[in-house]
C-alpha cells in the first residue's frame, strides 16, 4: 500500500512545480478520505516479503546470488520469490557441489585427523573451502602429518630431518612415518656422518689438524684422506721434526735428559706440543753449575758479590760460565765490588785522600781511579816518630812529633797530616831524616838543617835546638843522610864530611871526638852516596864499592870483623858483593843491591833483618834470601827490618814486625822477604823505613806509610798506634 502510495505521490507530484500547493491540498484532502491500500503478488511492485515480483527480479541474476549456473535464467514464482531451478546450486545451501569441498556443517565425514593432522577442530569456511587453521600437528612424533616435509620421530637437528620436520640441507627424507633420512654425499654439503663433502671439508685442513702439512682428499663416500697430511709429519707421531723446532715427540726426547740440558738431574718430559717438560728437573744453586733456571752460579748462594741465590744482582754483570764470573757494572754510577769509583761518584775520595799533595781526581771507564791529574811527591824519608816528603813542585812536608822541631815549621807542635816546613815552600831537591832531626838540600846545593842538635847534628856550630831550618855554611852538597845523633853530606867533589856524635868513630875522621861543624873526611873521594845507622856509616863510590866505619860490634862494618873503625873501610868483596847500584843502612845493619839486582846484607840479626830465613849475626855481606835474582833495585835499612822495592815495582819487607812495620798484614816477624800488602804490591818507586814504621812512593807520585802511629807518623790524620798494611797520606 505504501508503495503505491508512493507511485501515485510520484505522479501526481510530477505535476508542474507552481501547481504544487494545490495538488498538496488536494492530496491532503483525499488522505483524509479513509483509502485502504493492500499487498497484492503480481501486481509487479515489490511488496514487504517479496523477493520479486512477476518480471521485477530486482535486478538480480543467478550469478548475483551466488548460484554456480550463471547462465541459468532467474524467474519469479506465483509467490513472488526466487525461483532458482534453473541457477544451480549455490555455497550455503548445504549441499556439497563441485568445487565446495563442504558446506556449512556438511563436511561430507571430513575431520583434522582425515587430513594427517594430531587433532583440532576442522570447519568449513569462506566459499565451501575447508578451513584446517584449526587442526594441529605434532613435529617429532614419527608420524608425517600435513606441513611437514618429515618426521623422524624427533627433533634433533643434524640426522636430516630437523626441530621443524624440515629436510636439511644435503639430506634427502622418505614419505614414511617416520621418515627414514639419509645424507646425500657429493653435493658440497657436509651432512650427517660426512667428514668432508667433494670440495667441502667442513673449515678441516692438514694443518688444522696439526699436520705440518699436505692437502687432505675426499673420497667418493665422504670420508677424509689424510695421508699426504700423514707424510708431512705432525706433533704425536712419535718422530722429532727438528724443521717445526720439535725438542721431543712422545717418549723420544732424541737422547736429550735432565743433565745434558744443564740440570742436576730429574726427569725429563716431553709435552703435548713436542717441548722439553723440565718442570721435574733439578737445578742445585750455589755448585758453581750454570745450570738451566739459574742466572748465575758463583759456587755460593751469598749475596754481596754479584749473583745472589743464583740470580743476577743489580749493578752487576755475570758471565755464564761455570762457575760465573760476577763484576760490577761500570757507568751505572753505583760503586760496587773491586770498583774504586764510578762515573761522578768518586765514593768521596780526592787527590789529597788517595796519597797525593793535591790536584782533581777522575773516575775512568773501567771504574778506577785516574789519577793523573794529581799532584805528586817525589820523594818520602822517615825518621823515628816523623816522616817527609817532597812535592814536584819542590816544596817539603813534614809531620808526627814535632816535640823537637823535626818538622821545621818554627814550632814544637806534632801533626797528624802533612805540614809545610817554613822557608822550604819550593827549591828543595832532597830530604833526609835522623831520629829527631831532619836535612834539606836546596837547589844551588844549598844544605839545611833543623830539629834536635844535642849532639850538633845539625852541624852549625853549636848544640842549641832548631825549630826551623838553617843554613849550613860553606857546603855545596850532593847527598845528605842523617843518623841517630850525626849526620853526613857527600860534596859535590865526591868528598864527605859528617859531624855530630862522634863516640863509636862513625864521622869517619879517625877521632872519637864530637864534632857541632862539619868535618871532611881525609883522602876519601869519588863518592856518590852516604847511608848512615845508629853509630856507623856507609857510602857508596861511584866504582860500585861499598865503605863502612864506626862502631862495629855487630860486624855492621861488613869488613869481615866486629873491630870499630874510626876511619872508612871497604866492605869485603870476596863473598860477593861488587859493583853496588844503591846502598841502605839500617840501625845495626847494612845492605846494598848490586848492578845485577841482586839484593845484599850484613851486621846485626836477631830479628831477622838480614833475610836470610836465619837470625844469625853475620859480618860479610850475605844474599838476601826470597827477592828473585836480578830483581831488585833500591834496598833500605830501618831500626830492625828492612825493606826493597823490585824491578815490578812490588815493595817487600823483613825483619822486625811487632808495630807492622814490614806491611804484610801481620805483626808476625819475617826472616825473609814478605810482600807489602796492597797497593804495594806494584807500583812502587822508592822506599823508606824508620824505627817502627815505613813508607813507600808511588810512581803514580802517592805515598803510602804503615806500621806504627803513635805520633801519628803515617799521617793519615789519626793516631790509630798501628796500621799492619798501607794507608795514603792524607793531604789537607
């Protein structure tokens, strides 16, 4: 009814636009009327519940609803709905029809287990297609269900098929359940139990395998042939391949052991990379064995000497011999072992604490001391209780007990080191020293005397004691020697005088009569050297004899007889001594070297002062005993020891020794010669021994003294009673 309602309102509506309040009042009025419309099929308007009507099909088709028969043709029964019998079947209906492989619920006895899946819920879906994204399976249960490629009845990986029911790569699978996977050897791929695969050998070579090399083949069942790997050798196979630096191979250690490798024994072990294993070998430090593990081995394990417990210590070098051979290392600026300085460090010594009078001491490169930059004395002379020396530059030193005046400086003081004596700064060519009393020859032969002058041993005139020197008047000397209580001087004429205590006849002018002035002695010429004891005196002539005179009780006169002579006398030639180069009298005693080098004595020796291994007083010259012939060059005497310097310039002394006058190290008495301890032990130039001590020069220009200190006559600054080897004179 309302469609044609609407018809009608269409038509009528269609009417003119300015006829249209009209119409709308008269339609108004006819609504009001009370006309029924009704549903009429057939009337071809399509009425609520009509899906046509007669020939109005709404525009739809077979094919627009769906139906598989798209040519069929759509018509529309008396009842105004679809007749679709000549559409076909459509999805929906519930009738299966090709294509739908259901419809709706009619899943034609389908289920998720019919299409090999575990379980799930099967549905039909869009289009009649059946929807499996409900259906489950089950990878590894050995049952090859929809999705996957197998089943193997697990999920391990690498046996073919994997955790995914997938075929892996260089495998091939079965449809079986389970799948039965096998590899496919010679497609490149490594599967399965393949150790190679054609060209592919999985990143495996000769030498990852430890082979030195070769190249590995694979076989045609993809297995590895490794036998040019074999033949290029390996670590493990028994043979030592000394080309890969092997030491050993297994249980063939090539006869090398423990010991032939530097231990002391153990057991030797090769190890897996074909290396000596000498961790149970043994090592004993301190054998004097370099042995493997050590850095050094001296023969101790002490510290202090360059290797310590077998390891190198610092600041020195090591040899590697057996045993090593330790010695400081020179430049590091660290003084140690024999070093006697090194670099800048100079271990606080200078010229003036090493023996010399002064100048800048250096450090050389072997670590020793150069002193050649120093300056020098040039002779040293000893007394009873003080000592002299003379500088180059020609000035004079003295110092020990200046109780009376010995040390020339105007005063009665004692020095404990060197003192200038006052007047003899330069020009002194010559010292020599009495027991309490000292001489000086300047240059133009000038001679001085001072000191003690009891007995007019200074030879001025008088008795009177003098703290600083005087000349002697009228004497152009050439020598001087001074005794106990007299003194001598050779002229320059080869004549002597001597004056002084005259008791014993020792100032040779066939008197016993005291002389304070200066007295030649009669006819007695051509003498070069004059050396004079405690009551006799001696002097070398330029013929090489040797005289004596004075008293001779203890056959010190060396005439062959203990008779006092008051006037020279040669010394017997007959045993053997001729042609004397030096000359040195002791106290009591005498002795001469010979232009041979042999060493001769004569006279008192109770303490051995003769060298001869006896103490057997003799009155004729006697070898020396212990010098080596032909050794010797400068000999002289003290109070009871004696002391000679050889042509190595080594020192020796003998005699006496209770103050260490002979310098061994001792105070033991020596019948033969002892060596002076060092530096003396070479070096040495010219030697001078008093009543209990000794000094040497140098001829490096030091000097060295030792034995007794009481008035500190060594002068090294202390008055320590004795030094038993050598101490430097410290200059100030």
């Amino acid at each position: 009814m309302v469609g044609r309602i609407n018809s009608l309102f269409h038509w009528r509506c269609s009417m003119k636009s300015s006829l249209l309040p009209f119409f709308l009042f008269l339609i108004l009025v006819a609504c009001d009327s009370g006309v029924k419309v009704e549903t009429s099929c057939g009337d071809g308007f399509i009425d609520p519940g009509e899906q046509c009507d007669s020939s109005n099909l709404q525009l739809q088709t077979c094919a627009s609803l769906g139906h598989y028969n798209v040519e069929g043709v759509l018509t529309c029964t008396a009842g105004c709905l679809y007749d679709v019998g000549d559409c076909g079947g459509k999805c929906g209906d519930g009738i299966v029809e090709d294509p739908e492989e259901c419809d709706g619920l009619n899943l034609q006895g389908n289920n998720c287990i019919t299409f090999g899946y575990t379980a799930g819920s099967l549905t039909c879906g869009a289009g009649c297609l059946l929807d499996l994204s409900g259906c489950t399976s089950q990878c590894g249960n050995g049952t090859r269900e929809t999705g996957e490629a197998c089943d193997d009845g697990n999920t391990d990986f690498d046996d073919g098929c994997d955790q995914h029911c997938a075929v892996e790569a260089g495998w091939s699978c079965d449809d079986n359940s389970p799948s039965v996977c096998v590899f496919s050897c010679g497609d490149d791929v490594v599967a399965g139990s393949e150790s190679c695969d054609g060209t592919n050998f999985n990143g495996v070579t000769c030498l990852t395998e430890g082979f030195y090399g070769g190249e590995m083949v694979c076989t045609d069942i993809c297995t590895i042939d490794d036998s040019a790997c074999v033949a290029a050798g390996r670590c493990g196979d028994g043979t030592i391949q000394s080309t890969f630096a092997e030491d050993c191979d297994g249980d063939n250690l090539g006869g090398a052991s423990c010991e032939s490798l530097g231990y002391t024994s153990g057991a030797l072990i090769c190890d897996g990379a074909c290396a000596f294993d000498t961790s149970a070998c043994l090592s004993e430090c301190g054998n004097g064995q370099l042995e493997v593990g050590e850095d050094c081995d001296d023969g101790n394990a002490g510290a202090g000497d360059g290797c310590d417990n077998c390891t190198v210590e610092g600041g020195w070098d090591c040899t590697a011999a057996s045993p090593s051979v330790c010695t400081p290392s020179c430049g590091d600026g660290v003084i140690l072992g024999d070093e006697e300085c090194d670099g800048a460090n100079l271990n606080g010594q200078t010229c003036n604490t090493r023996g010399f009078p002064g100048g800048s001491i250096t450090c050389d490169g072997a670590c020793r001391f150069d002193f050649s930059t120093c300056s020098r004395w040039t002779q040293v002379e000893v007394g009873d209780e003080h000592t002299c020396a003379l500088t180059q530059a020609g000035a004079l030193y003295c110092w020990g007990n200046g109780a009376t005046g010995g040390l020339g400086d105007g005063t009665t003081n004692s020095r404990t080191l060197p003192n200038p004596v006052a007047g003899m700064t330069s020009g002194v060519i010559k010292v020599a020293l009495g027991a309490y009393h000292t001489c000086a020859i300047k240059s133009g032969n000038t001679l001085w005397c001072w000191g003690y002058n009891s007995f007019g041993q200074l030879g001025v005139g008088d008795t009177t004691q003098r703290d600083s020197p005087v000349q002697l008047a009228g004497i152009t000397a050439g020598d001087v020697a001074c005794g106990v209580y007299h003194t001598c001087t050779v002229r320059t004429n080869g004549s002597v005088s001597c004056w002084g205590y005259n008791q014993q006849g020792m100032l040779g002018d066939g008197t016993t009569t005291q002389r304070t002035s200066p007295i030649t002695i009669a006819s007695f010429t051509g003498v070069s050297r004059v050396s004079l004891g405690i009551y006799h005196s001696c002097a070398l002539k330029t013929n090489g004899t040797v005289w004596c005179w004075g008293n001779n009780g203890s056959g010190q006169l060396g005439d062959n007889s203990t008779t006092n002579r008051l006037t020279p006398v040669a010394v017997v030639t007959t045993s053997g001594l001729t042609t004397a180069s030096h000359l040195g009298v002791g106290w009591n005693h005498s002795c001469a070297v010979k232009t041979d080098g042999s060493a001769w004595c004569w006279g008192y020796n109770n303490f051995g002062q003769l060298g001869i291994n006896v103490t057997t007083t003799y009155n004729y010259p006697v070898a020396v005993n212990g010098l080596g012939a032909g050794t010797t060059v400068s000999i002289d005497g003290g109070d009871n020891a004696t002391c000679a310097v050889k042509t190595d310039g080594s020192a020796w002394c003998w005699g006496a020794n209770s103050d260490g006058q002979v310098g061994d190290g001792t105070t033991t008495m020596r019948t033969v010669p002892a060596a002076v301890s060092a530096p003396l032990n070479s070096g040495a130039g010219q030697i001078a021994t008093g009543e209990t001590h000794a000094c040497a020069l140098r001829t490096n220009g030091s000097v060295w003294c030792w034995g007794s200190n009481g008035w500190s006559m060594l002068g090294d600054g202390t008055a320590t009673p004795r030094q038993v080897t050598p101490v430097p004179v410290v200059f100030p």
